[in-house]
C-alpha cells in the first residue's frame, strides 16, 4: 500500500495550481449555485438583475476570478485526462494548443462579458 | 518515502467491474470535470446574449426556464457539481496526507451527500416548470 497517489506528477507547477484553483473552485462554485438557484432563482435572473450584481466591484472580481480559475482548471484537467488516457507527442500537441486557444478564447469572452454587465464597456 | 500504487489501467473500462470505489470516485471526478467545463463554455455562450441588449438577454434566459427539460438537465448540473466539489475536497484532504486510509469511506460519504444535497434542491429547481 503506497503512502499516497495522484495522476498528476508531484511538485509540479501545474499540480499545485490545479489544488489551489480547486480550494477556491469549492467556495465559489457553491456559492454562485447557492445565489444564482436558491437566494435568486434561475427562472427570475433577468438583465437589471444581473448588472445590479455586476457593479458590485466585489462581486464582479469574484467572478472573473471564478472564470479564470474554472477555465484553467478545466482546461488542465482535461488535458490530464488525455495524458492518463495514453495520448503523447503530436497528437498532444495538437490537443494542448486546441485547449490553450480555446481557454484563452473563454477567458477574452467572458472578460468581456463582466465588463459589460459591470457597465464598464 | 513512498511507492506508487499499482492499481492496474484504470482507463480501461473493460474492467470495470474489478474497479474498487477509489477507481470509482477516479472515473466520476473525470466524468464530472467533463460535464462542468463542457458546461462552463456553453454557459458564457448564454450569457453572452446580454451584449445583445436588455430584450435578447431576458428572452433568452426566461426562454430556456420554461422548458422542463432545462430545468432537469439544471438538476443534473447540480448533482455533477456537488459530486465535483464534495469529491474534490476528499481529493485535497488526500493529497494533504488526510483521511487516506477511509478514503473509500469518504467516496460513499460524497455519493450520499450528492444524492440528499440534489433530491432536497428538486423542488426548488422545477418550481414553476410543472
């Protein structure tokens, strides 16, 4: 019996990063569940409401934050996933660029979108 | 020092039904991690009607929410995201050296959690649906 084991190769930058954006992911994903279904219900979020939220400076960090560590941590599992299920050089590096381009597309998206429910664009 | 765990190609199905409930938890966290970031990219695509204006973006969602399969596949959402969560946090305590020997223990724990967390929110998620 091993004293421990993870997919994920220890002391790398990447493992560390996927724990910390995952003790973060566990408050904050809980928490927008909690606001956005049970304090407001899904059915009755409308335009006003979302951008009343939005230009609070604190809550809108707090979501940009969740989009950037969700994505990252997404995006890096999924890539975990391929290298555990057996796929290695060029097709990986086909994959890891498709994943890289397709975070930052999400990240530049939804960065754009915060602005603008904050009314800051 | 440790050693690593031999526990076998866990990526290949065929052999689930040798797989122990660490394996399990294994296959569902990455099952669940698909579903959320797969989710995570079509809800900003969502969202994103707000760009169009107050009237597309209300539309839109209000749209969606009156349809009972949204609502159901929402119930769904939660249940792959408190799995997601209630696991991961078994993961960090894990890889923080704790609760490694009950750890089987601790994935039943989530799975139970899971399923009383969904099926006390389903009325709250289907009000107004039917």
């Amino acid at each position: 019996m091993a004293d421990y084991y993870s997919s994920f190769e220890r002391s790398g930058t990447r493992w560390l990063l996927q724990r910390i954006t995952a003790a973060f992911l566990v408050v904050v994903l809980a928490f927008h569940f909690m606001l956005l279904h049970f304090v407001n219900h899904a059915a009755e979020i409308r335009f006003a409401g979302t951008s009343v939220r939005m230009q609070q400076a604190g809550y809108a960090i707090t979501m940009i934050l969740f989009l950037l560590t969700a994505t990252f941590h997404g995006v890096n599992g999924i890539y975990n996933a391929l290298v555990n299920q057996g796929l290695t050089g060029t097709k990986l590096t086909a994959v890891k660029t498709v994943l890289v381009l397709a975070g930052l597309l999400l990240v530049a998206q939804g960065i754009r979108l915060a602005l603008a429910m904050n009314g800051f664009l | 020092m440790s050693g690593a765990y031999d526990r076998g190609l866990i990526e290949d199905f065929g052999r689930w039904r040798e797989f122990s409930a660490g394996m399990w938890a294994w296959v569902l966290h990455k099952f669940t991690g698909w579903v959320l970031i797969g989710y995570l990219f079509t809800h900003v695509a969502v969202l994103s009607t707000f760009l169009q204006g107050e009237a597309t973006y209300n539309a839109t969602l209000s749209g969606l929410e009156s349809l009972l399969v949204v609502r159901v596949l929402e119930v769904g959402l939660l249940a792959v995201a408190v799995f997601h969560i209630l696991n991961g946090l078994r993961l960090l305590f894990v890889d923080l050296g704790i609760g490694l020997g009950s750890q089987d223990r601790s994935f039943y724990a989530s799975l139970v959690l899971t399923g009383a967390i969904v099926v006390a929110s389903v009325p709250t998620f289907l009000a107004g649906a039917i």
